[in-house]
C-alpha cells in the first residue's frame, strides 16, 4: 500500500540564532517532531539548538510504502542517527556526516551536530531501592542539572559527599546514562555517601574550557546548600568531607578543580564545604608527544587512538593542540603546578588503556614535587572497566580502594 504521509525536513535557517542549550538535552529529533506543525498553521518554529546552527521544521508530502513494523517518522529518526544525512531543502547539498562517536555524536559537513539521547549502547539500571536519588539543578543560566544519591539507611548519621563527574572525551555522555546511574548506585550504597553527579556543555557546540567552568560551578554549588540548602541534601551530608572524582574526562576535569581549589584563596571560594581528597579514574590527558600506550594501543581498543584523538579535536578550542593547557597539564602553556597545594589524590590506571602511561607519568611529576598523590595500576583492565562493568570483580576492588581512601579522610593504604 502507498499512502501520502506528512514528513519534515531539517533547513538550516540562516541567520536565525536561540538560545543555548545544555548538550545533555534530550533527542532533537523527538523536540523537531514534537513541535512542528502542519502546512495552514504556524508556518515555522525554531527549534533549541546551539547558537552556532538553529533549524526550521518544514513540512511537505512524500510518498511512503506503510509496513507494519515502523512509522515513517521513526524511519526518518532512525536514518539520521544512524549517520545518514538529513533530508536536503530543494536548493540546498545534502550534508554528510564528517564526525561520529559512539553512535551517539554526529557532526555534519555544513557545521551542524546531531545528538542521541541516551548512549549507542543497551544497559539495564540495577535499582534495588536501596540507595533514594533525585534530580536538581545548579545551573539555571547553561540549563545544567546534577543528581542527587543516598542510601536510604542512614541510621541518622551525616555521610561524607562523593563527587562523580561522568567521562566521554568532552564530547559525549550524561548523568542520566544507565551506565552512569548503575555507577553511582552502587557507590553510594557501598561508600555509604552521598553522590553528586552532575552534567556539563559538551563539544563541539561547547568547547573547552566550558566543562571545567561548568564542574567549578557544580562544586560551588554544593558549597552554597551548606546554608539553607535543599533538606533532602543538607539532612544527610558531611559538607567538611567533600571527595572529588571523575572518570576520563572527568578525571581531566578533577585536576583542574583541585588547581582552581589548592590554594587558601580557592579554599575560602568553598565557604563552609571542605575537599579533603580527590580521586581521578583513568584520566583524560593528551600530548602531541605520543606515549609508548598510545603508540601501542590496538584499534580494537575500547579508546583507541583515533577515537582519542577525535575527542580532542571536537572538544579543544578551535586551532589547539593537545599541549593546550587543559589536555595537557605539563604542556608548554600549562600552569606551573609546584606552589598548588594539592588535597590527598588517587590517580586509577588500567594496564590496558591506552592513557595508561600519561597517567604514570602524571603521578611521578607531581610526587617528586613533593604533592600527595599516589596511583592504583589495574593491570588487564581497559579503560572504564568501572562504568562498563560496575559489578565486575575488577570494579569490587575499586570501590574497596575508594572506601579506604574515604574512610581514612584520603589517606592512602
């Protein structure tokens, strides 16, 4: 059967601009589709998109053959995530796509960025209630939000507060992620703490430094509950024994918070809220110098060499190499790090990722500067083993390493 059916087109809208948006927003396509209207009425409707490109959602007729198993929208949805180009106006190329991580990021020849809700990849929460969260946030201006955890038996006891910032090359990923929920589920339960896990800009809508801006404020924002803040918050936190983690990226964001934080003048920024450690999980640092890992690294690696190397060009400012300052904390440009006044830091390596060696190399320059650091070397184990598999025997370990590392106030074995 061939029926007419009503379908839309994406049309860069020259010279139209909206409002910025955080790159953690849910699928554009399902906004579009949900927002456009038919022929007659409202003609157009810009939708949220970064300033940088803004779409118009057109509507004309095309001829669809109807099959049983899907919607002529939810073909068109599939298509373009699937990193085929979007449909072209009449007098307009079709774009291509020219950049693509992990099915989730799809950059286009004419500019414009496509993004998937929720991760290329199927995992179920673990949720056994036992661990209550909630969603807040603490960015109104960028639209960033964070998420709250706690064990719901607390036994009246304030719990020390564990900062999670998720990875993703600064390019990808969310705290709504399963992968990212199963994750801080399971510390909140087992490091009895509360966990905070919050979002921020991604690239290449928002390039670097936009996510260590937005990880300060994250942190400042917690700083800021200690004082009348949210109940579900204040009644179960430790505000004096604050711990700062991340993952990849976030790893990379950990250092530059304990930078903008490791000094008397960055302590006083913290108010009533005080850091006592910070633990960076596979650290997401780069070099034009290539690093035996590197140079090593299998394509099948799950961070290989040119995924690395993607995530860096789509996420640094436009022009940078990776000696740029935030990629590379020993870079040329970088900030030198002997009068920082380093809290205790854990720096987790695995012996089969390939930013293994940038991270040894990392903890030896700062230990014979004297700074308290110290690395845990996962041998065998690839890059987020933790996130991939929190309930792998290998991430057992490190949620026994991270609970010493607490419980001792970052202290190390």
């Amino acid at each position: 059967m061939v029926k007419q059916q009503r379908f839309c087109t994406l049309v860069p809208a020259a010279g139209r601009r909206a409002s910025p948006h955080p790159a953690t927003a849910p699928c554009r396509f399902r906004l579009m589709v949900a927002s456009a209207r038919p022929r007659g009425q409202t003609p157009t409707r810009a939708c949220r998109t970064p300033p940088s490109r803004v779409y118009i959602i057109a509507w004309h007729l095309v001829s669809w053959r109807a099959t049983p198993q899907q919607s002529p929208t939810a073909q068109f949805v599939d298509t373009l995530v699937q990193g085929a180009p979007a449909m072209a106006s009449e007098d307009s190329a079709a774009p291509v796509v020219v950049d693509e991580c992990r099915g989730v990021l799809f950059v286009y020849s004419d500019g414009s960025v496509v993004r998937r809700a929720g991760p290329g990849f199927a995992t179920p929460v673990r949720d056994d209630g036992t661990v209550e969260w909630k969603d807040a946030e603490f960015d109104a201006a960028h639209g960033l939000g964070l998420r709250l955890y706690r064990p719901r038996e607390r036994k009246n006891q304030l719990l020390p507060v564990f900062f999670y910032y998720h990875g993703g090359g600064f390019c990808i990923g969310s705290r709504t992620w399963p992968n990212c929920q199963n994750y801080c589920l399971r510390l909140a339960a087992e490091l009895g703490a509360v966990v905070v896990a919050p979002d921020y800009r991604l690239g290449p809508e928002h390039r670097l430094p936009a996510a260590i801006d937005d990880a300060a404020t994250a942190l400042l924002w917690l700083a800021s509950q200690a004082v009348g803040g949210d109940p579900w918050l204040t009644e179960a936190a430790d505000f004096t024994r604050v711990f700062v983690s991340g993952d990849s990226a976030g790893g990379t964001i950990v250092h530059h918070l304990s930078v903008r934080f490791g000094s008397a003048a960055g302590r006083a920024e913290l108010g009533a809220a005080s850091v006592k450690g910070y633990v960076q999980l596979m650290p997401f640092f780069g070099g034009t110098e290539r690093t035996r890992s590197e140079a090593e690294c299998p394509d099948d690696a799950f961070l290989n060499r040119p995924l690395n190397d993607r995530y860096w060009r789509l996420s640094l400012p436009l022009g940078a190499t990776v000696d740029h300052p935030v990629s590379n904390p020993f870079g040329p440009d970088s900030l030198a790090l002997e009068a920082v006044e380093f809290a205790p830091t854990l720096v987790v390596v695995g012996g089969r990722d390939i930013l293994h060696d940038r991270a040894v190399d990392y903890v030896a320059r700062l230990s014979a500067m004297g700074k308290p650091v110290e690395v845990k070397d996962f041998e065998g184990q690839q890059h987020g083993f933790f996130t991939i598999d929190p309930w792998s025997d290998a991430s057992a370990v490190l949620m026994r390493a991270l609970k010493r590392f607490i419980d001792t106030d970052g202290r190390f074995d």
